[in-house]
C-alpha cells in the first residue's frame, strides 16, 4: 500500500505536465477510498452483517416474552438446553456468524470469498438438520420465522460480497493502476515539435497575380506587332 502512495505521488507530478485533470481527479478520489478504514460497499456489507445478528436477537427476545417472560424462558432453553425444542442455538449461531464476517471483512479486510463460504454452509447445514430434527415447527409462528429468516439473511450475506463488494474493489484497484501506467503511455501521444515544412508563406494575393497577367499579355500583343 505505501509503494502504491509513493508511485502516486510520482505519477501526479508527471501528469500535471500532460494536462490530465480528469486523471488527477480519479487518482486523488482513488487515494481518498483507500485511506479510509474500509470501503463503502464493504461498510455497507458490515453493516447489514450487524443487522442480521440484532434482528436474530430481537425475535428471539420476542419468542422469549411471548412463551412465557424472559427470565423463566432463558432457564429453560440456556440453562436447561434443548435441541429439540430451544431456539438459543439459532441465537448463537448468528452471534457466530457476525463475529467471523466482521473478524474476516472488516478487521483482517480479506478478499475472498471462503470466510463467507464456510458461515453459510455451516448456517444452512445446522438449519436444515434442526428443522428435520427438532420440534420447533409445532411451537407456533416462531418455529418458522427464525430459521427461515436467519437462513435468508446468511445468503444475503454471501449474496452482496461475492456480486457486490469484491467485484466493485477489483474494479476500482483496476482503474487505478490502468491510471497509474498513463505517464508512461503519455509521451507517445503527445504531438513532436513542428517541422520546418510545415511552416509556409501564405499565397500571393489574386490582385496582383491579375495585373501580371495582363503585363504578360500586353508584352506577347507588342512582340507580335
């Protein structure tokens, strides 16, 4: 990163002389983005990771109120655990998943796809199998929307990284070194200095050219006569 700053750096002063002040423009936004913690869309993903987990919590502190009040119902699905019938493992599987999304996207800045890959595998597995296996589907509305909406929410995920945020990074770190390698392509479409042959004396006027013309006539006429 610091020799992409130098070489920029560098590469600004060549361009000020080529008048490129759209270049400049991308180059000084292009060094403004990367200043920056992260991205926008990466922001953007981090953020809708922070929304899967408090959205996850809040219907299970729904599901908590509705059964029967908060604090008898986390004795029986954290202390007394269940998996046939407790909804604390979907909690804490999405508690998981945002703790791996936010260690791999916005603390390690990784760019690539596996991190991602193995939260939603490991999500869509242990969903599908509680669902086959438990009882939850006969305990009323909840039984559906947590594990219905926890499994849309990890694909989402996995939606906007792999379409979103690492295609429009490539894409920018591209444009920018296409930017960078402009000095070096410049000198060949700068105009070379004027030949002489290109400089020419402007044509005589049609006057005088006229009053020539009719002198020669005149002398050809005395010549005959």
């Amino acid at each position: 990163m610091e020799s992409i700053s130098g070489s920029s750096v560098d590469s600004r002063a060549t361009l000020r002389g080529i008048n490129t002040t759209p270049l400049l423009a991308r180059i000084e936004s292009y060094e403004a983005s990367e200043k920056k913690c992260i991205s926008d869309v990466r922001r953007t993903f981090c953020l809708f990771v922070t929304f899967d987990l408090l959205f996850i919590t809040l219907l299970w502190i729904i599901e908590l109120n509705v059964n029967g009040g908060i604090e008898k119902q986390l004795d029986k699905e954290v202390l007394h655990y269940d998996y046939h019938a407790s909804f604390f493992d979907i909690f804490l599987l999405a508690v998981l998943r945002f703790a791996a999304l936010i260690l791999a996207y916005a603390v390690c800045k990784l760019r690539h796809w596996w991190a991602i890959a193995i939260t939603t595998a490991t999500t869509s597995a242990f969903l599908i199998a509680k669902v086959i296996l438990s009882k939850l589907l006969s305990q009323g509305a909840f039984g559906y929307l947590l594990p219905i909406i926890s499994f849309v929410l990890a694909w989402i995920e996995t939606w906007l990284l792999d379409f979103k945020v690492l295609p429009q990074e490539a894409d920018d770190e591209n444009r920018f070194l296409s930017i960078m390698d402009a000095p070096e392509r410049a000198p060949f479409m700068q105009p070379g200095p004027l030949s002489d042959g290109q400089f020419y004396s402007p044509p005589e006027s049609v006057a005088d050219s006229d009053e020539e013309l009719l002198d020669d006539k005149h002398d050809t006429e005395k010549a005959l006569i």
